[in-house]
C-alpha cells in the first residue's frame, strides 16, 4: 500500500525526530583505565619520589605498592587507604586510590581523593584529568570545564586533554567552544579518531552535515573495521537526502556490528524514504528486537505502507 507524498514528509518528520534517541549516537565520556592511568601518573620525578619514600616509610610504600600492583578496584582501595593511613601526605597514594575509585564508579570519593592530591600537588595534570572525569560522570559539566582549563594549562600539547573538554562542551550544548577544542585536538594528534568522531557528531548537531561526513571520512580512514563510523556517516548522509549513500553505510556497519540497532534503524528510514516500504519495515523490526524505542506513530505508518495491516 503506498501513502501520498505529503503523507510521507509528515512521517519522515516524526523518524528523523527519533534517528537520535538519547545515548544512541553521543560521544562516549571520557576513558580512563587504571593500568593506564598508573602508566601516565608515573613520570621520572614522580617515580623517584616514590623510591625515595621507600627508604623512610617501607610499611606504607609496602602497602601502595600492593594496591598498584592489585588488578582489583576493591583490593586496591582497601591497601591505598592502608598506605594513607601509615603516611597521608603522599599525592600520589590519593592519585591512585582515585584511580580505583573511578573504576568503581564512585566518582563522589574519586573527587575527594583528587582534591586531596591538588592540594598536595597543585601542578598534577594527571590529578585535575581524572577530577575533570569523575565530575563529567556525575554531569557536573562545568565542573569537569574547569578542571579540564587547568589540564590545558598545565599539559597544553595534551591533544586527550583538548578532546576531553571539547566533550564536556558538547554535553552542555555549547558546539562552537567544543569544535574549536576538537580542531585543537586534530592539529596536535592527526590520527586521534576519537577528536574526529566527536567534532563530526557536534558539526552534527550544528546541522554542518557535510562538515559531519568529512570527519567521518577522517575516523572510518582511522578506524575501518569500527561500526561506528559507518553508522554516524549514514546518519549525515540521511540527513542529506542521500539515502543511497545512507544504506551503503549501513550495511558497513551491520556488517561490522551486527546488532547494531541504530545501524537497522537508519537503514530502515533510509529505504522509507526511497518506498523501500518492506524492505524498511524488515529493518525497523530488527531495530526494536534490538531494543530500539521506535515512535509509535512511524511504526504505525511503516506498518501500513509496508502492508503489514493496522
């Protein structure tokens, strides 16, 4: 059964209301892992402090260095709080318990310790980044702003540190200030697919699609085998009106990710628009199986246009 162009353009306004359900196609927050984050913290001075306070508190060094060595959250906040209580006036034994408590995903302590290292270190990039990420975890946009202007301030050729802030721009709605921070992040590190992603997905959201696309040029050249970013591509392709182009992306990246609900969700639309109707409704059904939350007025209208009944 087909439906009059008018019907459609009513349809297709209520589907690309929904191409971006909450979560779907945002940048992910900032990562921070703690072998990685230990790795990072522990420069040449730093590690000499550290072999230095060795020599004079061997029980709480004991103690910090069982917690590094911990591949447990739970363990290693239980021997840094150890170490701590032995000799708390050591930054980096609040560092690295911040670090568990990040991976624990309890950013209010997380926060505690890092301003307890701040005010014991006030120049520890490291410090004010790992702040900056548990505050952009609790939503404290601002928060994570400000820390993420000492970040800068203190490691200025940090191209994760410029990236990181441009997300917390991003988050508040604020997408000039976050691409310049992307286009900082590109000019220091040329193959961050991390900073070309997130500066598509606000050119995105700024309705700069062909902006968006370039930059996804950028990350599928990066990072081809991600599903990703075929998917957001097809979502600027879509908005576009290339819907052949949207489909030919789409199929990338349920070829790389099958149960991408989103991928199935752009397809679908995009073989909507092109009366693609079973086709469409095929794609829309994977979508939802998937755990997509699909407008009921457009599945009712695809439903009808695919002949599937009321």
């Amino acid at each position: 059964m087909r439906i009059s162009a008018i019907g459609r353009n009513v349809v297709l306004a209520v589907a690309t209301a929904a191409l971006l359900p909450a979560g779907g196609c945002n940048p992910p927050p900032p990562a921070q892992d703690l072998a990685s984050g230990q790795a990072a913290f522990l420069d040449e001075e730093r590690a000499a402090g550290i072999r230095a306070w060795s020599a004079t508190h061997p029980d709480a060094y004991r103690a910090y260095l069982l917690g590094f060595a911990s591949g447990d959250a739970n363990e290693a906040v239980a021997w840094y709080t150890k170490s701590i209580e032995l000799d708390s006036n050591r930054e980096w034994t609040y560092y690295s318990r911040g670090l568990a408590y990040l991976q624990k995903k309890d950013y209010d302590a997380a926060i505690r310790d890092y301003d307890k290292a701040i005010e014991l270190a006030s120049k520890s990039a490291g410090a004010y980044r790992n702040r900056a990420l548990a505050r952009y975890q609790k939503g404290d946009y601002e928060g994570a702003i400000r820390d993420y202007d000492k970040v800068v301030e203190l490691a200025p050729r940090s191209a994760e540190a410029w990236c990181n802030r441009g997300l917390a721009y991003s988050r508040k709605g604020a997408l000039d200030q976050a691409i310049r921070d992307y286009d900082k992040a590109v000019e220091l590190d040329a193959k961050s697919a991390a900073a070309y992603r997130n500066r598509g997905l606000a050119r995105y959201q700024k309705g700069d699609y062909d902006g968006a696309i370039k930059d996804y040029d950028k990350v599928i050249e990066l990072e081809a085998k991600n599903a990703e970013g075929w998917c957001n591509r097809a979502l600027a392709y879509y908005r576009k009106g290339e819907h052949e182009k949207a489909i030919r992306d789409c199929d990338k990246a349920l070829e790389l990710g099958p149960n991408s609900a989103m991928a199935f969700y752009t397809r679908g639309v995009a073989r909507y628009s092109l009366a693609q109707y079973e086709k469409a409704w095929q794609d829309v059904e994977a979508a939802q199986k998937l755990g997509m939350q699909v407008d009921a007025a457009f599945a009712a209208s695809l439903r009808k246009a695919a002949g599937k009944g009321e």
